[in-house]
C-alpha cells in the first residue's frame, strides 16, 4: 500500500463534513470542483448514481473533491450525478470523454449495464474506477463488504426481535449489484434462523423512501401492524419510510417494531437514540472517497498504483478487478459516541437538535 493510500487509511475516519445537500447537475452539465480547469492539469471525471441517498451529495462528492484537491493542485474534478437515470449517465459519461477526462471514476445506476460506459472509456485510453458498485471489466474497484452488510443487519435485527418473529423485507434497487449482495447476505441469516418468517419482501426500484412508504402502508392494510415483529430496510432512507408509514397506521413511536438500516444518515442516527430505529450501518465514506481520489490521481499522472487493500481480499471475488474492500461497521444506541462522532464523521451538534437533546443525554452525547 503506498504511503499516501496508508495515510487515508488512518486519517480518512476522522475527516469531517456537515452533512449539506448539494444540488445535482443536470444531465450534461459537469460541475468542476477542484483545481483549474484552465492550468492545464488532468481532468477526472466523478460520475454518481442518485441523490436521494443523501451520502452521495453530502459526503463522496466534496470528499473526493477535496482528496484530489489536496492530492494533485492543478487537476480538475468534473462531476455528474445521474438521478437514477440510466441512460442519463451513458450521455454523461460520453460528455466526460468529449471534455477530455483521462480518468472516470463510475458509481453506476446499474452495474450489470455498465459494461459498454467502462468499453467506451477504456476505448478512448481512459481507465475507469468502479467507485462503490461493481463493474466487470473495470480497471479498479472499491466499496466495502457488502455480503457482511447484509448479515450484520439481518443479526442485528434477529438480536432485536429476541431471536424470532414475523418481518417484513425491504431490499435495495435490482440494478444495484450491492443491492443484491446485501440481500443475499441478509437471506443467509435469516432464513436459516428458525422462527423467522418473511411476510412479504420488496426490491424497491429506486431506493426511494416514497416507495418504502407506500410499500409499507400496503402491508399495514393486509397485517395487524402490531404483529410484525421487525422490518428488514436495507438502508436509512427505507428505514425513514417505513417509520412514516408505521406512524401513519396509528402505530406510536414507542411501539414500533426493530428497524435496519444503513448509510449513518443523521436522521437515522437521530432515530437510533430515540429508539425508533434499531441499528445502521456506518460504512467510513472518507476511506472509499479518499481511496478512489488518490488512485484516480495516479493514473492521471502516470504513478504505480497499490493492487489492492492489505486486507487478504481474495481478487479472484471480483472476477480479477484489482479491488479496495474496506469493513463496514454497525451502529446502535450503545456505540454511537464511539463511532460516527469518534470518528468526526458527525458532530454532536450535528445530532443532538431539537427533539433529539435528550435522547442524546440519555445516551451521553452532548
């Protein structure tokens, strides 16, 4: 691992960033970030799946900006986000090239379908970073252990319920190849867990909290919301509409039932301390956007660039694309204080607001 890589390695934890949502270009429009565009250094293209996760705006884009801004003075970052358009980002990526981007770092709205934009750019001599979803055929890959996300929510949830009961399962989008793994890994937990029972499972198409929600109320219509024993929300966003929808059932915030999550999203953090949602996972964005800014800043620049992680990742998983795997960890009531604010990832005053001062309190954040 290079120096620099094994300093992010250390560092990139601690990096702190509000949580601030940026707006999102639009379908050919590049936002430049960092550097010049007129100094004449290289230019790297950031090319995102969505915004309505909210880590996306908030966290990869302006820390992978600022890696690369630190990393290489006279580079470039041009930036789009597809909306969850598919076709929207092909035309993105096409424009990236035309514009002269000598690197493409690609979270794509589907990975099985990004093949041809890897093709296309490695065509043109330009390498491509699968950043966070899984392309076959890209030079590199990172993210983190997707397969372990999924058992540790599915354990956390099991842990919650007692050991048993009746759930329902929300799942991620079928064009995200994490999505998959996620559920997978959840799958291998609880349906080898006796005396759990899947009432109904939904692979939302978009990741929305808006389908989560409405999902969630169609279930409520057809199950006594005060027999479902847990609910399986694949990330935060979910998890927010799966409360919405609970609520909107007459269902008290104290009496809802263990809820998942994933993504560390403050509002969930929020929930976690007030008990409406029983766990996150808190996967340290700063390491993966680091990581990926300095690759991306080698190969632009023409520099050895470190194979893998130092992490025993078995490369063969990932059909032989050199691949940055880093560990996800879960989040609950009881560690908070030792994770997303140890880490500086949130603040307290990021968290402990309004209805949420004594929750925290009660927690010993402040």
């Amino acid at each position: 691992m290079s120096t620099r890589l094994s300093r992010f390695a250390l560092i990139g934890a601690t990096v702190a960033l509000t949580a601030t949502t940026f707006a999102a270009c639009g379908a050919n429009d590049a936002e430049s970030g960092s550097g010049d565009s007129a100094s004449g250094g290289a230019t790297i293209a950031l090319l995102l799946p969505e915004s309505k996760t909210t880590r996306y705006e908030a966290f990869d884009k302006p820390l992978f900006e600022e890696a690369v801004s630190k990393l290489c003075s006279d580079c470039t970052v041009d930036y789009y986000n597809a909306d969850q358009d598919e076709s929207k980002q092909q035309q993105q990526l096409t424009t990236a090239l035309n514009a002269g981007a000598s690197v493409v770092v690609l979270d794509p709205v589907n990975g099985d379908g990004a093949t041809g934009m890897v093709q296309e750019a490695q065509g043109q001599d330009v390498p491509v970073i699968a950043y966070d979803r899984f392309i076959d055929g890209a030079d590199y890959y990172m993210s983190f252990d997707n397969e372990t996300v999924g058992k540790m929510q599915a354990e956390a949830l099991v842990d919650a319920m007692g050991g048993s009961g009746d759930i329902l399962m929300l799942n991620g989008a079928p064009s995200d190849p994490n999505a998959a793994q996620f559920k997978a890994g959840a799958h291998s937990v609880l349906d080898s867990t006796s005396g759990v029972k899947i009432l109904e499972e939904y692979d939302n198409p978009d990741w929305s909290p808006e389908n989560a929600q409405q999902w969630t109320t169609d279930q409520l219509s057809k199950y006594d919301p005060t027999k479902i024993d847990g609910v399986y929300a694949a990330n935060d966003g979910q998890a927010g509409g799966v409360v919405a929808a609970f609520t909107g059932a007459g269902v008290a915030l104290t009496d809802l039932p263990p809820i998942t999550g994933q993504d560390a999203e403050v509002a969930a953090i929020q929930r976690i301390l007030a008990g409406e949602q029983a766990m996150t996972i808190y996967k340290p964005i700063p390491i993966e956007a680091q990581t990926a800014a300095e690759v991306a800043v080698d190969l632009a620049n023409g520099d050895d660039v470190p194979a893998t992680t130092d992490t025993g990742v078995d490369q063969t998983t990932y059909n032989d694309v050199a691949s940055f795997i880093f560990t996800p960890i879960a989040v609950t009531k009881d560690n908070v204080a030792d994770t997303v604010i140890a880490d500086g990832f949130y603040s307290a005053s990021d968290i402990c607001t309004g209805d949420y001062v004594d929750a925290c309190k009660e927690a010993g954040i402040s």
